[in-house]
C-alpha cells in the first residue's frame, strides 16, 4: 500500500538544533550559540512558565474554557469580536486552517519566491496548483504591488510576507491593500506578520474593517518566545469568520499553549526586551558583519556569503550556527537570527573569520 502523490511537496527544512549538531561535532551544548531558527534568545516570557507550571496538573481536561480565554484576550487586543479571532497550532496551523476553507482541487495560489515552504505545501495538500512571484536580489528583495499583479492571473489566494523570511524586506499597508482591491472579489489575500513585532510597520489589521478578502496571520512563536508550544492565530473579516468552527480540529491548540499565550500577552517587558535587542543586533550586524546584508524587518538579517553551506558547517564547527539558505533558492545566502548582545558578537567574529578564509 503506498500514499498518494506526493512528488510534488518539498519538505520543509528547520534550521539546525543545538543538542543535534552539538552531538554530530562532539561538544557540549552550552558551548554552541544557536542563529538558525529565529527563535527568540531569551527563551520563553517568564510569566508564560509560571503559568505552564500552574496549569500543568489540569491537563486532562479538554481545553475548551482556555481557548475561549485567549481569543478573548486576543480580540481585545485587536479592537475585534471573538468570532473574528482563530486560534491555531502554530502558525502553519492558520494556513491549513485558510487551506481547508478556501481552496478546493483545481485553484491556483501565488506564493513569493523565494520564500516560506509551507505556504505551497498548504495548498498541495487541497490539491491546488502553486504559481509564484519573484523577490529579487537584484531589486533589494523589494515587494511590492505591482511586483505581485505582473503574476497575478485569478488566482484563489495569494500569500504575502511582511516582514519577509529569509530576506527581512516589508511590504507597505498601501500595497497590500492595492494587491486586494486590483485582484477578484474571491481572491485570498493572507498576509504573514510572524515577524511584525520586529518591525516599526504597522500591521494590516484596518484593512478587516474594509475588506473581506484580507486574512492576517500571527504568531507567539518569535517575539512571545513560545516556539514549542506551537500558537498562533488568525484576524478574518465578519463576512465568513463562521467558517472557523467547520474547518477547525477539535482542540487544536492545547491548554498548556492557551495559558502561557494569555501570560505572554501581558508580559510586555519581555516582549520590549526582545524587540530591542533585535533591532541593535541587526544594526550591529549591518555594521560589522563583513559581507553583503540587507535591511530586514524582522529577527534575522540576510547575508551573502559567497557558499552559504560551506559556510554553515565551517561556522557550526566553530560552535555558531547559522541557516543555510540553499532551501530558499538563495544558496549564496546565510541566514542570521538576532540572538543576545554577547551571542551575536561572537557570531559575527566567526563568521567573519570563517568568510575571510
């Protein structure tokens, strides 16, 4: 018995964790600084522990009343009724959801390129065709409408990155709303703010109150520093936010996640904490980083390196990782997560070195 087709799904490639290369190169853990995953540096909101560790002995109980809790808290947080809000495991969890809602055997999305593997793996697995629109290097990895609408030919959805991984470039509000009001009526447009903590734009959520074609997705993995436990969430328009509770797995997001996300929501210290770092560690990078970068958005820089592999594995045996970009088309390119003030410096010291020899 074999699967369906699949040929056609290219798997998504994390970037490198610290007890496997520190396994692979015979070192101790601690002694690895790990730039690879965007992750967040200092580790998970404080308050967001405390409550894990509150909450823990209730596990068994399904996480009905925690959910409503926390899409509260978000709605509140986004001058939106509940009902607009969708709570999901991760932010992949927001594309199935929107995949499960919108897209049947025979549409078409637009996705950028390069860019985030799931958005086409989502798609594939309705059965829908995947076209692309490039970002390119020779234009700064600019977005822009008019960039997206010379691709644009009825397609069902269309996913735009603001800011953009792997290369840090945004996409400004009048764009995005120009791609929505220049494409079909049944057109998608999901914008992904994974990363817009990072960034001093403002986010596409006034577009809901004009729109029904806007689908905006976040989440607590990157600036909240809640990765493991996988949340994220959805903002959708009132004209089908109903779809929800027929598209979405019973449970989905576990009640562990629900109580560390409302903690985090209200832990503004470490989320300013973060933030602030990310942005002096870009700029250091900019400024000492010894090969090509590009202005980024986000909690990571982009760097041409000349054989970014070559360099990832020179740099992992000097105990620094890095993303290889090689996945994202870009196999000149390094990617570099904003880790702490002292992790970075010494990333940029070996980097440096590695790229000099």
């Amino acid at each position: 018995m074999n699967p369906r087709d699949l040929s056609a799904h290219v798997p998504y490639s994390a970037g490198r964790g610290i007890e496997e290369v520190a396994r692979e190169l015979g070192m101790d853990p601690d002694e690895l600084v790990k730039l690879s995953s965007n992750e967040n540096p200092f580790g998970p909101s404080p308050a967001a522990v405390d409550a894990i560790r509150e909450a823990a002995p209730q596990v068994h109980t399904y996480p009905k009343a925690v959910h409503t809790d926390l899409t509260d808290a978000l709605a509140d947080r986004w001058d939106l009724p509940p009902a607009q809000v969708w709570l999901s495991p991760g932010g992949d969890g927001v594309l199935d959801y929107l995949a499960r809602a919108f897209l049947s055997a025979g549409d078409r999305v637009l996705v950028p390129d390069p860019g985030f593997a799931y958005y086409p793996m989502s798609a594939r697995y309705r059965d829908a065709a995947v076209d692309t629109y490039p970002l390119r290097k020779s234009e700064a990895f600019a977005q822009s409408a008019e960039n997206v609408l010379g691709a644009y030919d009825g397609h069902r959805a269309i996913y735009v990155t603001t800011p953009h991984n792997p290369t840090g470039s945004e996409m400004a509000l009048g764009e995005i709303e120009r791609v929505a009001r220049e494409t079909d009526a049944e057109t998608l447009v999901v914008v992904d703010e994974a990363y817009a903590e990072f960034t001093e734009a403002g986010s596409a959520r006034p577009l809901l109150d004009e729109r029904e074609d806007i689908a905006i997705l976040r989440t607590f993995s990157k600036a909240y520093g809640l990765a493991g436990l996988r949340l994220g969430y959805a903002l959708v328009p009132a004209a089908w936010a109903d779809a929800y509770e027929r598209v979405n797995t019973p449970f989905a997001v576990n009640s562990l996640a629900c109580r560390a996300g409302m903690a985090a929501l209200e832990d503004h210290e470490h989320v300013e904490r973060t933030v602030e770092t990310a942005r002096w560690t870009r700029g250091y990078m900019y400024d000492h980083l010894e090969a090509p970068t590009w202005e980024s958005g986000g909690n990571f820089v982009l760097a041409e390196v000349g054989d970014g592999e070559a360099v990832t594995d020179a740099a992992q045996r000097e105990g620094v990782i890095v993303r290889d970009c090689s996945s994202f088309g870009l196999p000149e390119c390094i990617r570099v997560t904003c880790g702490t003030r002292e992790g970075t410096k010494r990333a940029v010291d070996v980097l440096n070195e590695v790229v000099d020899r």
